[in-house]
C-alpha cells in the first residue's frame, strides 16, 4: 500500500518544508539499491520521497513501540529513521564482523532507523526480500545480544512500513507482557 504524507502524522524530519528534486531522490534509491544488492518495496520508496531522503523521528513523546517476541512483548523507544545514506551504513556495517559468535545481518535485511531497548542501542529492521515469508515486515533487532531468528532475536514492529509509522505512541499507552 502506498504510503502518503497522512501516514507521517506522528513523524518529522528538521526541515519539513524541504524540497529537493525528484531526479535527486530516485538516484539516491537507486544507489541504495546497487550499493546492498536489493530491490526496495514502493512503499519505502514513497517514504524516501515524503522525507525528502531526510532522518525522520516521532513526534515529542510518541516515541514508544511495541515489539513482539515468540514469549512476550517489548516496549523500545526509537530514535530516528534514517537517511538513505545512514541505512547503507548502517546495513553494511552489521553485516560484517571481526567478532566471533556474532549475528550478521543477511542481505535482504536492511537497517532503517536505531531505537533503545532496556539495555543498549538496537536497530529497526526492515525485510526487503521477496521471496521471504516476512517480506516488507518491520522488526527491532538487538544486534548486540539477539540472533536473526523472527520471534526469537528479531522482535515483530509491524508488517509493513506503512503500519509501523501507524504506531507511533506514548511509553504509558503500551503495555509489555511478561
């Protein structure tokens, strides 16, 4: 589903009133998709157009997600969508690792935004492989401890982009299970 300037209600970017030419931003996803190998979906498509290829963050105080593992769920507070700039970054830095006994991130999985859990930074990963069941879903990622098992290490934020920035709420509106 198409993503329109209502579905960025909760959101903004630093300079909303950007605008930068048409020509610019496809080139810029097309880099995206040629630097990790990938086809993005439309709807991240128009979201990079909406932004204007800018870092994007829920409004003061709706800044509170729920992510849903197989045992329980999660309330993470997000920090930022990034810039298409930042996700191949981000994205080619957690695929590689000197680390042993490390998670890397597959192609196909790529690195959106960055939010907090209770212990550390996490990421908000978003599925851009078509052939995968969990295709254009939204999840948060614990890079430092969890794996990049859906349910296990990889906690459910929506099943689409679209609706992750739906869900935009107040830390006291969620409610984790335990």
């Amino acid at each position: 589903m198409k993503i329109q300037k209502e579905d960025l209600a909760k959101w903004e970017t630093d300079e909303p009133n950007l605008i930068i030419d048409s020509l610019l931003i496809k080139k810029k996803i097309t880099d995206v998709e040629k630097a990790l190998l990938i086809n993005l979906p439309g709807e991240y498509k128009d979201y990079v157009c909406l932004v204007a290829d800018q870092a994007c963050g829920p409004l003061d105080g709706l800044d509170s997600f729920t992510a849903r593992y197989n045992e329980k769920s999660r309330v993470t507070v997000m920090t930022v969508l990034s810039s298409t700039d930042r996700v191949v970054t981000s994205t080619k830095l957690l695929q590689e690792s000197i680390y042993d006994h490390r998670s890397l991130l597959p192609n196909g999985l790529i690195a959106i935004g960055t939010n907090y859990d209770d212990d550390a930074d996490a990421y908000i990963i978003y599925d851009v492989r078509p052939d995968s069941p969990t295709y254009k879903n939204v999840f948060h990622w614990r890079y430092y401890a969890d794996n990049l098992v859906v349910g296990d290490g990889l906690g459910l934020l929506a099943l689409s982009l679209r609706e992750f920035l739906h869900k935009a709420a107040l830390e006291n509106e969620l409610q984790p299970e335990t």
